[in-house]
C-alpha cells in the first residue's frame, strides 16, 4: 500500500508542473491557456505575479516528490508534511479555477485517504 500512494503522490506532483510550465511560457496547453489572472479571472496579477505563482506550483510539485520520499524511508514527518501540502495545493487550485479544478478534488481525496489509511493502519511509519 505505501508503494501505491507514494506512486499516486509523485504523479501528483508531476500534474502540479503545468502550473509552472504554462506561467513561465515553457509550454503552451490548449487545456491550460497562458493567463496574467487568478480567481477565474477576477484578480489581475500580471507576467511578474503569474510567474510567482508559477514558483509555488514548482515548489509544492517538488514537495509532493518529497513526500513521496519520506513515505518511502519511513520519516515521521511525512504525514503532518503531507497534510501541509496537500492544503497549500488546494489553495493554489482555487486560485487556478476553474483550470484547476479537478485539483481540489484530488487534494480532498488525499487528505481522506491519509485519515483512512491511518484509520486502518494500513500505513505504519514505525
């Protein structure tokens, strides 16, 4: 089980990186276009903001490599660390919606599915 979510975790981090490629002009996605906006628009942030925002898409895309790690090697930190993550990504899709919007479903179901792997002890970090 802890092969599986660590996997399900580095993909996810993967699927953060569009929020850095599209902002930064590395890549161009007809499912992501190149917005100066966040809030679905409302909030005008600019080449230079957007591009800051594309730093903490990078960032939390690395982060959940990380976590992955930690899972891996049994850190005891791995838990609160992916909990803390997982709810900056959420924020970070609210700010991307709606492009970003199946991203705050799929944080949701990490946080859930951490509560209910602990639930059951299917991951012991002992």
């Amino acid at each position: 089980m802890k092969i599986f979510v660590a996997i399900f975790l580095f993909v996810h981090g993967f699927a953060h990186l569009i929020g850095f490629v599209v902002p930064w002009k590395i890549a161009h996605l007809e499912e992501m276009p190149y917005k100066t906006t966040v809030f679905n628009g409302n909030l005008y942030l600019g080449e230079f903001g957007i591009r800051i925002v594309g730093i903490f898409w990078l960032i939390i895309a690395l982060a959940f490599s990380l976590s992955s790690y930690l899972l891996i090697t049994h850190n005891p930190i791995w838990l609160i660390f992916t909990l803390v993550i997982t709810l900056v990504s959420i924020i970070l899709c609210i700010l991307g919606w709606p492009d970003s919007k199946i991203g705050v479903f799929v944080n949701f179901f990490i946080v859930l599915g951490i509560f209910i792997l602990q639930w059951f002890d299917w991951i012991v970090l002992d």
